[in-house]
DNA sequence: GGCCTAAGTTGACAACGTAAACATCTAAGC
DNA sequence: GCTTAGATGTTTACGTTGTCAACTTAGGCC
C-alpha cells in the first residue's frame, strides 16, 4: 500500500482566513441577515463550530472583515494618493474614485465596515482605531485642499462630511445595483440613474467636488 | 353571573396593522437581521405563526413596511413642495431636507426602503410601482429646474443621480449616527462629521446643490 | 518521550421560520 | 334567523440555526 499522500485534515491549518473568505464570498451575493456559519462550515469541510476557536460570535465574524475592509481600503486610498501626486484636483477625485471602486469591488466589506459603525464597534476597539485611520485619510486630504486654497475655506467636520456623503452614497446606491441582480429595468428611472452613476462615477465625483470649490 | 364584558378575542381584528406597527418599533433600535416573528407575536398577544394569514413570510412583512415606507415618503415630499412653491431654490432645498428628515426620524422604514431595492423588489409589484413614484418625484423638480434655467443643462438621470446620492448619502450616514446608541465619541472625526451632518443637514444639502446650480 | 495547549469534534439545547391540519369567528345568502 | 363558506387564529411539528460544554486529536517544547 503506497505511502498515504493526503496528510491528516483533522487540523485544517488556516481556517480562520477560510472562514472569512468563505462569508466574503457568499456576502457578495446575499445579506449578513441569510449567511449561515453552519453552512459555511460545511462549505469549508469543518464540524459547524470550529469556527469557535476563532471567532467568539458570529458577530465577531463580521467585525473581522469589516477590520480587513478598513484596512484593505485604506491602503486602496494611500495608493491612489501616491499615483497622482502632481495635481491636486486630479488626487482628490482620484481617491475619490478609488473609494468609490473598491467599495463597489468589494461590496460586502464595504457593507460590513459600515454595519459595523452601527452594531458593535464599542466591542472590538481594532474597528474602532481602524475606522479613525480611514476617515482621516479623508480629512488630511480636506486640510490640504483648504490649505492650498482649493477648497472654500470652511470648517473641516464641514467639508469633510460632505464629501463623506458624496462617495459614501455613490457607494451605497451603487451597491444596490451590483445586488440587484437582473432588474436592470429601462423604464425605471431609478434604474437608470444607476446605471448612468455605474458607467461614469467619476462624473458624478468631479460634479459634486465643484460645491466645496473655492 | 354578569354580561361577559371582554369580547372575544380570538380575532385581533387589526392584527396585519399591528404586526407592521410593532416590527417598526422593534426596527427603530434594532437590525432587521435581529428580528423575531415569534417575539413579536408573543409582544402582540397572538400565537406564534398568526401573522401567516396575512404575511407570506418574514421578507413580505419587510415589503409591506417598505411599501408603507415609500407612500409616507410620498407624501412627505409633496407637502414640502406645496409648502415652499415661491422660490424654486427654497423648494428644492426644502424638498431634500424633507427627505433627509423623514429618513432619520423613520430610519426602520427607510432602512426597509432601501434594502427592498436589494432583495425582492421583483416579487412585489406593488414595492416597484410605490419606488418609482417616489423617484419620479425627484426627476420632476430636476426637469422643472433645468426648464428654468436654474441647473445646468445635463441629462435628466445625470443631475438627479446626484442629487440622490447626496440626499441618500446624508440619509444613511445620519442613521448610522441614530443608531449608534451611545458612541458620540468626541475624538472620533468621523463621529464629529456625522455629528455635525446632524445639527444642520440643511447646510450640506444648500452647498451640495450648489454642484449642479447654473 | 511525555505533556501541554491550541485546534477541531460531538452532542445537546433553545429559538427561529415555516408548513399542515385544526379550531373559531364573521358575514353573506337563502 | 339559520346555515355555511371563507377568513382569521391556533396547535403541533419539522428542519435549521447560533451557541455551549465536554471530548478528542495533533504538534511543539522541555
């Protein structure tokens, strides 16, 4: 009998990734409300609770990916600011587009990392530090713009919160087209104005910028 | 022995009513993924499977609230309009600002609204028709600015995608705020964004509006 | 080489959404 | 005014879920 090559699979070696891939996967496609871990345990080839030796919840799941979402956008937004350094109009919508991209890529952390402002934020202080960094990559953004005479010169909470509204509802209404999957209805204005957003957000981006201009 | 004074109660009489008011209550502070049928049953005084005769399911309730949720929209936005006719600057403003308004202070049922365009929106004729009603709303006052000559000249689907995204936008950051029960932290910028958003979401609409004015 | 501990399993529990069969009330037609 | 069909509410049951406690396995450290 030849040497048994599959190796023993009582320790699956990196579930904890596994799992949150596995619940990203199926969030793409589904809400937090319809995922079930036992589902994903039997996807994954694992008893249903070994998903207790790394996550203390079902919850904490969640706030595990939106904690990756945070930090996956952040760098999404870094690098953009890195690639157009030159003009700053250029880099502001730029980041602007790139949040707006991988939210739309990545729809169910983007869903997470905001579920989770609402729900348990208090309870996992990774998300809360997370959360910070990412908004503040807005804000220093916002403080250079004023800075520079960009921007009108406003209070930042101000111009930053607009701004927030901007790419956070393209995200969000973009988000629901990207679920909806076949009611791309052509006598539905609705519809339509998603579509026209899906095809150019950058148009809407550099539309609404012009409100804070100087 | 007296006259029995307590009717019969086998039939609750408005139970179709009651089971939407008490699932928008328990929505007010809750997520739709937390909530119970049988716990509102047992609030409500019935068996646990009495809402069948008039629900076809959990999601069907959902689509009730967010149909419910579409015609109070409707007509919130209307008064406004019929309120403000005078200077069509002022209706538009007031017009988002009623929107934003009955969002944060109905968040279960915007909250409803909204994720209906998720789901099942197909299964639920009633839902589509009741959404497109509310869009229309919208496109109009966007047709009637452009008319005169108090927006720019772009395609219709174009100016009021972006007036949605700035009214949604608003909408969902300040629920996530309404949500947040305690965590008005004073050294989180995002908070404080949010926070400001709240004490004056007219301001971010009027410099909001400001992208799309002639 | 034996043990400690992290990682995975088994079995159990209460709660949930849903379904089918049953009970009760209400109203419409004779 | 009685009958009866249909609407409304109940009972019982099933399969699934999240979670817990107790158990088993495997790999690294002395």
């Amino acid at each position: 009998m030849p040497k048994q090559t599959v190796v023993s699979r009582y320790h699956h070696g990196n579930l904890r990734q596994s799992f949150i891939d596995a619940a990203c996967e199926y969030l793409k496609h589904a809400s937090a409300e319809s995922l079930s871990l036992r589902e994903l345990a039997r996807e994954i080839g694992v008893s249903q609770t070994a998903h207790y030796r790394h996550f203390k919840s079902k919850n904490a799941l969640f706030a595990a990916i939106a904690i990756d979402g945070f930090e996956l956008l952040h760098k999404v937004i870094s690098e953009a600011q890195e690639k157009h350094e030159e003009d700053f109009s250029v880099t502001f919508t730029e980041v602007g587009l790139a949040y707006v991209n991988w939210a739309i890529t990545n729809p169910e952390k983007y869903q997470m990392l905001h579920d989770s402002l609402l729900i348990d934020i208090a309870q996992y202080p990774a998300l809360l530090t997370a959360s910070k960094q990412s908004f503040e990559d807005l804000t220093n953004l916002i403080e250079k713009g004023i800075a520079i005479g960009f921007f009108i010169p406003r209070a930042v909470p101000e111009l930053a919160g607009a701004m927030w509204v901007c790419v956070h509802g393209i995200a969000s209404l973009l988000m629901t087209r990207s679920k909806m999957l076949s009611a791309a209805d052509v006598d539905n204005p609705a519809a339509q104005a998603i579509e026209q957003l899906s095809q150019d957000p950058r148009a809407t981006i550099e539309l609404l910028v012009q409100s804070i201009r100087r």
